[in-house]
C-alpha cells in the first residue's frame, strides 16, 4: 500500500514546490501546502456548495415557465407567460452575477435594463422577448444546474474523503469501540474481510488523506473557472454593448476636452488680447487728451479719436466673442450665476430658479449654460412673450432643464430652427429636447442632460 502511493506523493511534492505564486521569503509554505487554507479555497468550495440548491430552483422554475409559455402559444396568455419567465431568469441572473462578485471576485457589469419604445405592458413584453441578454439568461439557468451537480460533487467528495482520510488516525477508535470492527473496511467478502487498523495502514491512510487535501483545491479552482467563464459569457452584456458603453466613455471624454480647449482659448482671450488692447485704449485715450489742447494737432486728434472708437469696438467683440465661448462667471460661480446674468439680457422679465447642490461635469455645464442662452434669444426675438422662466433640477443622474414662455407658441424643432441645432449638441452627449409649443402658447421646452458629475 505505501509503494503504491508513494510515486503521486512525490509528484505532488514536485509540484507543489515548483508553483508557488509568492517569493519565498514572504511566506514558509508553499502555495500548494497554503491553498487548503486560503480564504480564496474556501470562497470557492462555498460557491460549489451553494450553486447545486440555486440551480436546482433556478433549472426547474425555467424548465416549467418556459414549457408553459410554450404550450400556451395557441393562446395569447403564452407570449406575457414567457416573457415573464425570461424576466425572472434575468433576476436570477443578478443574483448570480453577485455571488460571483462576493466569492469568486469576479466583477460582471449588469446589462442593461429591458426597456420597450413605448410606455405599456406590451411593449416591455416585446422588449423582453427581443432582448438576446434575456435569452442567455435562459440558457445559463438550462446549462447551470448539470455542471453545478458535477461541480458539487466532486469537490464535496474531494473535500470529505481528503479531510477524513488526513484525520483518520485521530478517529479510527470509533469503528471499535461503536461499530465493533477494527477500522474501516478496505475489502470484505464471506471468507476475508481487510481493515485499515495497523499504524502502518493508518499513516499511509493519513497520507492518501493529505494528498487529497493538497490536491483538492486547485480542483476547485478548476471547477470555479468554469463557472466564471459562463457568467462571463451568459450573464454579462453583450459585446456590442459593451463596445456602445466604451464609445460612450470615449465620447465624454472627447466632449470634456472641448469644453477644456473651450475655456482656455476664453481665458487666452481675456488675458492676452483682450488686455493689450485695454491698455491700447487707455493711451489712446490720454493721447486724444493731450491733442486736443494743442489747436494745430486738430487733424491728429481725429485720426487717434477714430483709433480709439475702432479699439473699443474691438474690445466688445472680443468680450462677446470671450462670453459667447464660456463665459468666466459659469467656470468661478455655477450655473446659478451665469443663466441670472443671460436672463438679465433678456427682453422680457426672466424668473430663475436653480436647486442644485452640487455642480455638474463641466462639459454637460456649458451646454446646459449655451442651451438655455439660445432658447433665451428665441423668447427674445421671437415669442413675443411677456414673461418667462427657467428651472434647473437634478433628477437622479440627469440634469433637467424647463424654459417657459407666454409667448405665442408654434415653435417647432422640424422648422430648421436654433431648436434643430439644440437637438443635434444634446445627442451628441445622450441628451434630449422635448418642445411643447401649441399655437397661441405658452412655450415649454424641457432639456435633459447626463449629470456626469
């Protein structure tokens, strides 16, 4: 018996020497003496064990509601039956991809909500039907629970017999004193019977029971592997979505880059260009003084009042062209500040209201900043309104947007109007523009914009 395991006990010890995943000097064992004992070990021995009672529910329920739905096609109770079911399977799903989470530290993204086009229970339940992400929910509860009965019982029958045959000569006195045999019985038959009960039977017992539990865990490492590749490939979002969520990623970047190239380009503005030409039209302007008290410098005096007029001139341009980049006050004071200053420029009497208590991405700031500055200007120059209103909020993770007017309505975003270019700078960044505008009024355009904060 000792010759015929001592070859895999020397295997094993090549093994274990050869795979340590830490230097030496920070740990005495060997990883394969430490993994036994491992949090990660039993983690994973934990996963197994929970996984053959959470398939079992979760392969019957899908069993029995997909069959139902099936049989009940002939009717129109087996469409809602089985789009139920494959919403079920989806919470299932997340419950999964959180045991994963938690044991395996394996981090799964959630797809994304089933959501119909239209508000209504058939539309959600054609959404639920389409949806690829429900189907492969299905399919992981179909194909889970087999692997699960195999996952489980070979680790638990691992896992027992290893801790049992290790811990043998600790216990062997029970078979006597109890059961009235001398250990466990290797062979018996009517004539012979072969127990396990010399020290030389019980150490090499010990040591079977010690290979096994040495082994046992990179089997369970093994088995989990699968597991994680499942929920990889069944329960995590597909490929083009996960592709859709990184251009989104991108896209906010690109945006926030802008909206920085934005302000630097407002702030090389202010302090280049614009103050050399302040500083140019102070000594303009002390120059015309001085030209004046000399009679025969009259001619002079002309050419360096029209200089002065063209600089000033020129300085408004720049500060309009400045302000209509991004403007200082959005960047020191908020959105607060800088939509009163623009309602202050209105025709008509502009009523402000802003409950925030945090501040946006700067990006989705300034085009929350330049949208309602260009629906001002409509109210302005088109509305013929008397008064009007702005209100910004958030709502869970967007920033809304509402500008009213009592104006004679008829605003259209079809129309080719500024609203048709409102549109496009809000989808550039998952953004929408709803216009509610009847003939006659009252105008009411909402904005909604990711917080992004």
């Amino acid at each position: 018996m000792a010759t015929a395991y001592g070859p895999d006990t020397r295997d094993h010890q090549r093994y274990g020497s050869g795979s340590g995943d830490l230097p030496p000097a920070k740990h005495f064992f060997p990883a394969a003496l430490r993994a036994p004992f491992e949090a990660r070990t039993w983690r994973e021995f934990g996963y197994l064990m929970l996984s053959l009672p959470i398939s079992a529910v979760l392969f019957s329920f899908a069993i029995a509601m997909t069959s139902l739905g099936i049989g009940l096609l002939i009717t129109f109770l087996g469409i809602p039956v089985l789009a139920a079911g494959l919403a079920m399977c989806r919470g299932f799903g997340a419950m999964e991809r959180t045991r994963a989470r938690s044991l395996l530290n394996l981090d799964v993204a959630d797809p994304a909500p089933v959501r119909g086009q239209k508000s209504g229970l058939m539309s959600w339940v054609g959404a639920v039907l389409k949806s690829g992400v429900s189907w492969r929910h299905l399919l992981y509860a179909l194909l889970h629970f087999p692997w699960a009965v195999f996952a489980f019982s070979v680790s638990l029958t691992l896992w027992a017999y290893g801790w049992s045959a290790l811990t043998y000569p600790l216990w062997h006195w029970v078979f006597p004193v109890y059961a009235g045999v001398d250990g466990i019985q290797l062979y018996g038959d009517r004539g012979h019977r072969v127990y396990l009960d010399s020290p030389f039977e019980l150490a090499v017992t010990s040591a079977v029971g010690l290979f096994l539990v040495v082994i046992t865990p990179w089997i369970i490492r093994g088995l989990t592997s699968v597991d994680r590749v499942m929920v990889l490939g069944l329960l995590s979002p597909s490929r083009l979505a996960t592709r859709v969520s990184e251009l989104e990623s991108d896209r906010g970047v690109v945006v926030d880059t802008a909206a920085a190239d934005l302000r630097r380009i407002e702030r090389d503005l202010h302090d280049g260009a614009q103050a050399r030409l302040v500083a140019l039209a102070m000594d303009l302007g002390l120059a015309k003084e001085k030209l004046t008290k000399d009679p025969e410098a009259a001619a002079a005096a002309r050419m360096v009042d029209e200089a002065h007029g063209e600089v000033k001139v020129a300085l408004q341009e720049l500060r309009d062209l400045a302000r209509g980049i991004h403007p200082a006050v959005l960047t020191d004071r908020g959105l607060d500040a800088a939509l009163s200053a623009i309602a202050s420029r209105c025709t008509v009497p502009v009523k402000v209201d802003v409950d925030l208590e945090s501040r946006p991405a700067q990006a989705i700031e300034g085009i929350a900043y330049f949208t309602v500055s260009e629906l001002l200007q409509n109210v302005s120059k088109h509305a013929h309104a008397t008064r009007a209103s702005v209100d910004v909020w958030r709502a869970s993770n967007r920033l809304m947007l509402q500008v009213t007017d009592n104006g004679r309505g008829g605003a259209d975003v079809a129309g080719g109007s500024g609203l048709a270019g409102l549109t496009e700078r809000l989808d550039a960044v998952d953004g929408i523009l709803v216009v509610d505008s009847p003939a006659g009024g009252p105008t009411k355009v909402t904005a909604e914009l990711p917080w992004r904060g």
